[in-house]
C-alpha cells in the first residue's frame, strides 16, 4: 500500500451496444431532441449546491464537470454541437434546487445533473422526469435515488447504500476479524440513516455482534455519544459512525482526544478534503472508509491523465475524487447520447442501461428500470494515515441487502 496523489482522469472510454427502443406512451412530453446540426449547442443544467451543507461534495463535482466540458468541447463536442453546461446554485435548499431546474428546462436543458444527495438531488430529479429527461447524480447513494421511485430516466453515478455498507461490513468482518461493533447515525438525513440500517444489516448477517446503536440529531454537541461511547469502548471492534461534516471531524476528534483509538469506520461521506485537513496527524489515524474511487494510478491507470487535464484546465490539482465523480458523470451523460445519437430521454435513458462505461470510479453498467437502474461497480476501500488518505484495495461484497 503507497500513500499517493489525489487527482482525477481521461476522458472513459466504453463498451457499448446500441438497441432500439419504443416511445412510453405515459411519459411527458420531452423538448425536442438534438440531432447533428439541428443546433449550435446543447444544454446541460445543474442545480449544485455551492452554500449550505451540501456544498462541500458538490462544489468540488462541479469543477470536475466544468473540465469534462470544456475537454470535450475541445474535442468536438457531442453530437457535433458545443456544451454548454449552466449551474444554478442550489443553496442545499430544495424548493431553490427545484425552481432551478425547472428554470433550466424551460432554457431549453437537454439533460440535469442532480446534486449528489438523495434529499438534495430528488426535487431535480422529479423535475427533469417531469419534463422527459434524463437526470444523472454525481453521487446520490440512497436505494430512493433510483427510477422506482424517481422514474425511469433517472440515474446515479454512485453505488447504493446498499453496497455502501455491505462493503464495510464485509471487509471488516472478514478481512479484519472484528465481531463487535458501535453504530452512530444522525437521523437528520436518508443517506445517513439508511447507510448505518445496511450496515448493520450486513454486519449482523456476516455473524456480527452490535454492542449499541446511538443517534445524534445535531448541533455539535457529541457528549452524550461520547459518554455512551466509553462505557463500551473496551467491548468494541470497530466503530462505525454515519454522520456529515463538519459535525463528522469533530466527533472523530473527540473520541480520539479522549483516548479512544479503536477502528472508525465510514462511508464515502468521509472523503474530500475536510476531513483529513481537519484530523490532522494527531487524529487522522486508524480511520478506513468505503467511498466510489481513489486518486491514484493503483486505482485506475487513468488517473495521472486526468490529473494533468484537470490542472491545464483549472491550474491547481483536483483535491479529492468528488471532482473525479463529476467528471465521470458528465463522460458518461455525453459518451450515451453520442451512442444513442440523440439526447432524447427515453432513448438515451435506454442507451444508458444498454452501455458498459469504464470511469475514473470503476466500471459501471446500470441496471433495467425495472430493477431500479441500480449502479453496479465496485468499492474503494481507502483509510487515513496521519490525515493522509491512502488506497487500500477495491472491494465487492458478496451478499448485499436488500433495498
């Protein structure tokens, strides 16, 4: 295992097989599609969100799409037209995340990015299916962000919590021998509390023992959690804590400050830079967590391709794979509709499912919208060193549960 750069990639190539599709008599009536001439360019639209909790994880998304555009605006762009890529900050409020893609379709979008957040991407979602488009989120893990519930063209870069969990608690388990585990959650989101019920879940399926659940609902305010904590600590293996930063650093701060130094264990919530910046050497240890990707050539030979893109393009280099998923995201949305020769929603949500992508995050396919358009990839174990991130090895879990 190396410490390595973080970065991100080229552009993906694809594996693909082009099948016709019928119009869904029941769809809404989408803006017409965008054929080779028909237009000077075509719009992609995003509500990201660049203030407020979700802010973290989307602005960093959105800089990578911003360097999948202008790359393949140089390249030529899709279908003979220019990109032309608008966001709207979303402000992590959803009737604004709302309202902006409804804005963005009556512009005339061809597809929405979502934000990368079931809570935070649906309003987007629901209003692009709507409309007749495809709608494709950066990171979006819950089971929810799927077409059952969303509608059939609509999809999600990120594996589901499902896998998410699964993965931890597999690789735990079975890799590192832990039987006892502590779950906190904060119960203020989807994501957070669906990722800890699939670990548990997976946990007590592999033949583990939880020792306690806890909750924590905000504010900052981790003393009780702590207390609960240290009455168990000498019981406990690992320590698995679903929660968002910042509140996330600070916890993890606490419990090693107070002299905890047992396993913590996470989902891709963990990654970015925040966390790492915020533990520091001191307390940027022991700390592993499944996420979509890493930024080094151990985990895709694309990588140190896409880090030399990504700084021409920006002049600094990507700081985490969030930028890596929107770049990925947008590869993927423009690499369908050339293969489906259009970027109407039903025949490019069909080419979408009928396509193999090879991404910076790993091979995806998606699956029918009758199965829900789940992601099917792999997971990247990575874990902290000295606050250092560093790739461990990609992981599959053998039995996930169900949604």
């Amino acid at each position: 295992m190396k410490k390595i750069l973080m970065g991100v990639a080229t552009l993906a190539t694809l594996a693909l097989s082009l099948t016709a599709c019928g119009a869904d008599p029941n769809a809404a009536d989408a803006p017409e599609a965008v054929a080779d001439g028909d237009s000077s360019e075509i719009l992609i639209g995003g509500s990201l969100n660049l203030d407020g909790e979700q802010s973290a994880y989307d602005a960093l998304i959105l800089e990578g799409i911003e360097v999948a555009v202008a790359e393949t605006n140089e390249d030529g762009g899709v279908l003979g037209q220019q990109v032309k890529w608008e966001n709207l900050n979303g402000a992590s409020d959803t009737t604004t995340i709302a309202n902006n893609t409804e804005t963005l379709i009556e512009r005339g979008a061809q597809a929405i990015i979502a934000p990368a957040d079931f809570d935070y991407g649906s309003p987007a979602a629901r209003a692009a299916q709507d409309a007749g488009l495809v709608g494709i989120s950066p990171g979006a893990t819950s089971p929810s962000y799927g077409s059952d519930i969303l509608g059939d063209k609509q999809f999600t870069i990120g594996y589901w919590n499902t896998a998410m969990g699964a993965a931890a608690a597999e690789w735990a388990y079975n890799e590192e021998d832990f039987r006892n585990a502590y779950v906190v959650t904060y119960d203020g989101l989807d994501y957070t509390e669906s990722l800890s019920r699939y670990f548990i879940e997976s946990w007590e399926n592999a033949g583990g023992n939880i020792v306690a659940e806890d909750i924590y609902s905000g504010g900052g305010d981790f003393s009780a959690q702590l207390q609960r904590l240290r009455g168990v600590a000498d019981e406990v293996d690992v320590i698995y804590i679903s929660v968002y930063n910042p509140d996330l650093a600070q916890f993890i701060r606490e419990i090693r400050a107070s002299g905890i130094d047992t396993m913590i264990l996470g989902g891709d919530g963990y990654d970015g830079p925040e966390l790492s910046e915020s533990l520091g050497e001191e307390y940027g240890n022991n700390i592993y967590y499944v996420t979509h990707a890493f930024l080094s050539e151990d985990a895709s030979p694309n990588i140190p391709t896409f880090i030399d893109t990504f700084t021409e393009e920006t002049g600094a280099e990507p700081l985490s794979i969030l930028e890596a998923l929107g770049y990925d995201t947008a590869t993927a949305l423009f690499q369908a509709m050339e293969a489906a020769g259009t970027t109407d929603g039903e025949a490019l949500a069909q080419q979408m499912t009928d396509m193999e992508f090879d991404l910076l995050s790993g091979n995806l396919t998606w699956a029918s919208a009758e199965d829900g358009h789940e992601p099917q990839k792999e997971t990247a174990i990575v874990y902290l060193e000295e606050g250092q991130p560093v790739f461990d090895k990609w992981f599959k879990p053998e039995w996930t549960p169900d949604p």
